[in-house]
C-alpha cells in the first residue's frame, strides 16, 4: 500500500530505489530464554559478533580514505576501545549463562547500563559520547542477525539503495564518502544538523526528521525520496513512479545545463559584477570549489578540523590545510572563520558548556578564553597567508572589547613572527560575522575597525527569533522571512556599503535561490554558499536586472508578517 512520510528535504533533487535499513538498538532486541543445551552456543555467537565488528572496525580505519579528517580515525578508535571495554564484551556472556537469555538482549542491557553512566556524567562532551556507545552496540547487534546495516558490507547495487536510519554515526559517513547510495532518510535531525551537512555536502537527495520512518519501511522496499519538498514517497503505483522518473530526468538535465554557465562572468541583465564563492568544512573540499567555479571560499569553516579528537590539532597540521586551500584556489580569495567551537561543536579539551551553550562561551568568546589555542590558530593562519590571498574572519562578535581583543591577538601573532623571520601577508584583511543581533544594531564600530563583514543568517535567525536551529520541535518557526530578520540583513548590507566595507551573506539564505533577487534587491554583492548550490543562484543573477528588484524588495523589507513577504517574493521571482 503506498503512503508518503514527510521530514526536511536538505540534499534537493529525486531519488529512486530500494530500502537499505539501518536498526536501532533499543527499537528492535527480543527478549526470549536460551534452552539450557544452547547457552554456550549463544554465548559463541556473542562472542563471534564481537569478533567481527572488531575485525569491521580495524578494517575501516585502515582504509581511511586520503584526505579525511584526523576525527575519523579518532572515532574508528574510539568505538574499538568502546567495543573491548569488559562492560560490554565480558558482563554479557555473563548475563547469558546466569539469567539464560539471548544475546541481544544481554547486549542491550549492559548498554543501558553504561549509557546511563554517561547521563551522570558532568563534563558535556564526555557526557555526549552515550551516542558511541549506542553506535557501537548497533553494529555487534547487525553482526548477530546477520543483517546488512551499519557493520556489513555493502550491499550490491548500492547506487540504487536509499538509506533509512534512525541517525547517522560518524563512522557511517565513511562509508557514505567511500559509496554512492542514492539517497537517505533518518528519523532525527534538522536542516542544520550534521546529517543534513553530510547530504548537502555529497549532494544527494536527502529527508532529515521524518520521525517514524525507520519503523515504517521495510527492507527492499521500493520509495521515492522528493528531497525538495521533504516527500518520502513508500510504495508507489505506477503512475506516481512515471512521473517521478521524468521529474528526476528533468531535474538531471537543469544541472547538465548549468554547467554551460560556469565560465560565464556573474552580472545582472545592467551590468552588476557579483561575487560567488564556497562554503567549505575540510581542505579536500576545494576540489569542488574549483568544478563550481566559484569566485573564491568565502567560509572556511575551520572548527571542522578541530572536531572529536583527543587533542587539538597543532600549528604545523593547521597551516598545512590552511596552505593546501590558499594554493588550491590560485590567487582568489580564501576566507578562513576562526574557531567557531561551543554550542553543537565541543573539543573534549577546551569546551566549556553552561545549561544553555548556545548562548554559553562559544566562538570568538571561547578563542578569547584559551589565548594559547588562538595564538596557534592565527599563527597557523597568518603563515598561510604567505601562499595566497587569505582573509581572516571572526565569529560571533557582540562587543567592541571584543573586536579590540582579537586584533591585538592577531598583532601578537604578527609580532612573534617577525620576530622569528616567518613570512605573512602583512596587509592581511580581518572582518567580523554578522550572526548576532546586538552585532547588527550596532554596526558603527565594526565598520571603522574591520575590514569587511560577513553575515551569517543561520545563527543571526537563530538569535534574532529565540529558536535553537538545531531543535526540529521548533524548526517551524525558523523564517528567514520575518520581518525582525530580513529588516538587520538590509541594515547591515545598506551600513556596509555606505562605509565602503564589503558585505558577504555565508549562511544558507546565500544558497537559496528564492532568496537570491531579494538579496540582489537589498543590495547584496557577494554571496557565498555549499558549492552545489553556486551554478543555480548564479543562474538567478544572470536573469535579474537591479532596476526592476528596487521598488519589490523594499515592500517585502517593509512588510508586517513573513506570510505577506512570502507572497511578494513569489511576485518577485515570477
């Protein structure tokens, strides 16, 4: 019987396949006694599951692709650690041979155990790291059923499986960068969780939130995934199938003819040059900066080399991939974000989580409270600066002592290295991110003592509207169309541009094609956003004529309700 599901579509596009299930530890275990005669047998299969996922878990972090981050090797090494830890290797063949019950079950119930004391545990990082070993209880219950899942091999056909999991580890990314799954859908997640990253980044068709799911569908079964609207589509009759395949051939043959548009310069219909650039989370990423033909990086999010590991990455490390970009990119521009830790994005060494971290010690606030982890960053930073037009940005400035701070940080940093002879950039351009209110209403000092500005719509949203992005109970509420919102996006752009200080939009705003003429209208010139998104916002700026997007952008800036502004922008894109 044919039904449809619905979650956040973050990858765009149509994919069509077959169900790959991924289980969930806690949804699916029996509970059943063993017969006597059967016990050590049980206990061999326990201990026959064990060995494999070892054996799955080494073979994986052997073959860590080229290029990945140092976090994944960290997290193969952690979930082995977790996996030989005797809570969970030893106690279960304990409780299969006193209580007489099943494997699983046994498993699931050490688990539970050792999950909750993590709960007790204060330190929210440490606390956090349940989810490993839920992750890795997981994997040895798949070795158990001799299921396909987290654990197997991959399945044949791979390119035509959709993936649908209740959540996505890290260790399954690797397994997403190695293969080409046609798309996935999970349970959990928002548009700005790290799953919806994950698929933004790979650029395939993707549902996050659909709640129920994994408990749904089954194994083999044939679904659509409508990653523009967030449809899961399960079992479709024919005709629905018909359509979407020519939906998806249509969609195929937009991008195909894109790409005729990559060399074409960015101006409007009269004549207005606009700077397209690429978001980025890792060095490896530049590759698909360059296929985007993206005028630049325009955020390099540097925290992502920081992420789940034991210890932060040193001053050799950073520069190296601060260098591989700026000489990957041949002279245009590369602007690296400064630590943006805290919140969602913790080090076990340095984070430091109040009951509300997104309003806690996070970004430049945290740089400022560990001056040596900064020192490093901006010395790695400015050393890279010597091997291409490097930018540096701060994040999250609120406060003028905050941006008087960091530049005397940065002249530290300048000053150590004359001091050792070390070549940068001495004219080296600092701007500040837009990405929080108080920011935006006070913009007079960051025009006179930065260089540029760079907002970031997914936290200035966030902030301006009290809603934690990351929350899908709440996700309803995030509108880059509210009035509060759009109203310090023209501020900004209107007071940059009268101090002749540039302004950039990096957050996902920049990589919404919809939003594109607005922002255009608004006065927007440089725009970046995930390489994926480029060629279609480009698209948009080569149709539009900034005369005709004056007089509608300022009744959308002007109107009282994000319902009325959504059907001005409808008019405007018309």
């Amino acid at each position: 019987m044919s039904f449809t599901l619905h979650g956040a579509g973050v990858g765009g596009g149509i994919a069509i396949g077959r169900v790959h299930l991924i289980s969930s530890a806690r949804l699916e275990v029996a509970h059943y006694a063993v017969a006597p005669e059967h016990i050590e047998l049980e206990v061999m299969r326990f201990s026959t599951a064990v060995d494999n996922v070892r054996a799955e878990l080494q073979g994986l972090r052997r073959n860590v692709p080229e290029g990945a981050p140092a976090e994944l090797g960290a997290f193969l090494s952690l979930h082995l650690m977790i996996l030989d830890d005797a809570t969970l290797s030893q106690a279960p063949r304990d409780l299969i041979r006193s209580l007489r019950c099943n494997a699983e079950w046994a498993l699931v119930q050490q688990m539970d155990y050792l999950v909750a004391q993590f709960d007790k545990i204060e330190d929210p990082y440490l606390r956090e790291r349940k989810a490993d070993v839920v992750q890795v209880v997981e994997r040895a219950l798949k070795a158990m059923q001799e299921q396909p899942g987290r654990g197997s091999a991959t399945p044949a056909h791979e390119a035509s499986l959709i993936v649908v999991a209740h959540d996505l580890s890290p260790a399954d990314m690797i397994l997403f960068k190695q293969h080409q799954y046609a798309g996935f859908v999970t349970d959990l997640g928002g548009v700005t969780s790290h799953t919806a990253i994950v698929a933004r980044s790979l650029n395939i068709p993707a549902i996050v939130g659909a709640h129920s799911a994994r408990q749904m569908v089954n194994e083999g079964e044939l679904v659509i995934i409508d990653g523009v609207h967030g449809v899961l589509i399960v079992d479709p009759d024919e005709r629905v199938l018909k359509e979407y395949v020519e939906r998806q051939r249509q969609i195929e043959l937009g991008r195909q003819k894109l790409k005729r548009i990559r060399a074409t310069p960015t101006t409007t219909r009269d004549g207005a040059a606009v700077d397209l650039h690429a978001n980025i989370e890792l060095p490896q990423d530049v590759e698909k900066v360059r296929e985007s033909g993206a005028s630049g990086v325009g955020l390099f999010r540097s925290e992502f080399l920081f992420l789940n590991r034991k210890e932060l990455p040193g001053e050799d490390e950073q520069f190296e991939a601060y260098r591989h970009v700026a000489q990957a990119m041949h002279g245009m521009p590369v602007t690296i974000r400064t630590l943006d830790l805290g919140a969602d994005k913790a080090v076990n060494s340095s984070a430091r989580s109040g009951p509300n971290p997104a309003m806690g010690l996070r970004a430049i606030r945290l740089c400022l409270a560990e001056p040596q982890m900064f020192q490093t960053q901006l010395r790695a930073i400015l050393r890279a600066s010597h091997y291409g037009k490097i930018r540096l940005l701060l994040p999250m400035l609120a406060h003028a002592h905050e941006i008087d701070q960091a530049l005397a940080m940065i002249g530290r940093a300048k000053q150590s290295l004359d001091e050792q002879k070390v070549p940068y950039d001495q004219g080296i351009e600092v701007g500040g991110m837009i990405e929080v209110p108080a920011a935006a209403l006070s913009l007079g000092v960051f025009v006179r003592k930065l260089d540029f500005l760079s907002i970031g719509t997914n936290d200035l949203i966030q902030y301006t509207l009290a809603i934690d992005r990351t929350d899908d109970s709440v996700s309803h509420l995030y509108n880059p169309l509210h009035p509060a919102v759009l109203h310090l996006i023209a501020h900004t752009i209107k007071t940059g541009s009268r101090g002749n200080v540039p302004v950039a939009v990096c957050g996902e705003m920049a990589g919404d094609v919809t939003l594109t003429r607005l922002l255009l209208g608004f006065g927007l010139r440089q725009f970046s956003m995930h390489p994926a998104n480029l060629l279609a916002v480009k698209q948009q700026v080569l149709k539009s004529d900034l005369g005709e997007l004056d007089k509608l952008s300022s009744r959308i800036l002007h109107a009282d309700d994000p319902e009325k502004a959504k059907r001005l922008l409808e008019k405007l894109n018309a």
